[in-house]
C-alpha cells in the first residue's frame, strides 16, 4: 500500500499488528532497492520503505535538504503511522540517517541495522568530490553523474553476471529529479560525525558490509561496530556496497537471525 506522509511516499506491505521494520533506501537510489527484503519478510513481519525527500516520487521542493530534515522526517513516518518500536534499517546514505536518528533518540528503535555506512562525517577530500557531483549534474545532467557514480557502488561480478538487472537500476537512478539528487549530495555534506556517540548506542545492532564494497570497506565498518556494546559484524560474500541487491540471500539470512 503507498501513502504520502509530509510529502514523503511511504510504502507498506504485511500485517501491521506485526513487528514494524522500517527499511532507507541509500543514494541515489529510491525503496526499490529493497524488494528483495520486503518480498521475504512480509509474511511475518510490517514492513515499510519510502522514498528519501528529493528521491523517487517523494516532494522535491527547493533541494536545500539536511541530515537534520531527513531524520525529522523519518521521526514523522513512525508518529503518523503510531509504529511501536520498529527495528530500523538503512543503508549507504540511509545508514547516515539512521545513525543520527539513534543518536537522537534510540529509545525508539527495538534494533538497528547499517548496511554499507559508516559512523564519521566526510572528510574534506570527501566533501570537494560531492561538490564536484553538484557541478556535473548542472554541466552534463544527471545521466552522465549516474554513469559516473553508479557503477563503483556495485562490484564486478554482480555488473557482469546481472546485466538486466544492473542496468535497470540505473535507469531508474536517471529518473530521479537532479534538484532532488543534488540536495541529497548537499544534505550529506552537512551531517554530522556521529562516532562519538557509538559506545552510547545500548539496543542490538547489526553491520553488514558488502566484500568487495570499495566506498565503506569492511576493515573501516568493522571498527563502527566494535565501538558499540551490542553489536554484530558481517561481511557479505560477493557483494559491492549495494549488497541487498547483489547478495539478498545472504541479507535476508542475516538480518532474519538477527532479529530472532
């Protein structure tokens, strides 16, 4: 079922007496990125995805986004829809967001769960070559940006033995409104650096890390997580940074053993 929640498209699927979980998808990407997950947990438990402010068939606005803004508006989804202690899920740009939402309030969440993240703000060298993402998307437009970008967020193996798949992954990522993309690129450098706050983070949380993903190394994720008291680590076998989507399988397992 879709809804649109302060703009946001929010999308439901299962019974909502069940444990919610609440899947963010990362950038540039839409909820899509997660069907996979939602086709092997509805049955037993309430999912929920939505389209990131800016991203897929959410409100664009002026683009002038904020970490700050994202994480309200996740905190709106879980008011407006009376969810209970959801275990949260995010990752890449959403595992951002959902860092900085348990350091608001972890209370919230039952668990957590980063796929392909991490902890710290951007470095300086990081900012500059998001700022030089902005400028392509108003010199070239956004396909040339996604021919750019997408392609390091997957590894090798997956482009070559999922061709379909991969390509139409990024033609859904050329759909996205560039004023959109490229206030999620200004919303990302103003995050703040949350690794101050792990070893405070008291509900269970889980990392997973693709094996091959070169933009949130597994030895770099690893770290976030032994910095947190209740924490599990793994690394997803034949996976880049989009590892719902190369490797479900092995996510779906993961997250499933988790929770139980």
């Amino acid at each position: 079922m879709k809804n649109t929640i302060n703009g946001l498209k929010v999308y439901t699927c299962g019974n909502e007496n069940n444990q919610p979980i609440i899947f963010v998808h990362g950038f540039p990407y839409d909820h899509t990125m997660w069907d996979r997950q939602i086709d092997f947990f509805n049955d037993n438990y309430f999912c929920i995805t939505y389209d990131i402010r800016g991203l897929g068939a959410s409100e664009v606005g002026d683009g002038q986004y904020t970490m700050e803004q994202y994480v309200d508006d996740l905190f709106v989804i879980i008011s407006e829809m009376k969810l209970q202690k959801p275990i949260l899920c995010g990752l890449s740009m959403g595992g951002y967001l959902s860092y900085r939402a348990v350091e608001r309030d972890q209370n919230v969440f039952k668990s957590v769960i980063f796929c392909d993240t991490k902890a710290q703000s951007d470095a300086d060298e990081v900012k500059l070559v998001r700022a030089n993402k902005i400028k392509q998307i108003n010199e070239e437009g956004i396909g040339a940006f996604v021919e750019d970008f997408v392609p390091i967020c997957f590894s090798d193996g997956f482009k070559s033995n999922h061709v379909e798949k991969y390509s139409s992954v990024k033609s859904l990522c050329k759909t996205n409104n560039p004023i959109g993309v490229k206030g999620a690129l200004i919303a990302m450098i103003s995050r703040g650096d949350s690794t101050p706050f792990l070893n405070k983070i008291t509900i269970p949380t889980l990392h997973l890390c693709g094996e091959f993903d070169t933009m949130t190394p597994p030895e770099k994720m690893k770290i976030d997580a032994k910095n947190i008291s209740d924490s599990q680590f793994k690394v997803v076998p034949n996976s880049g940074h989009m590892t719902p989507i190369e490797n479900p399988d092995f996510v779906n397992n993961s997250i499933s053993e988790f929770i139980k």
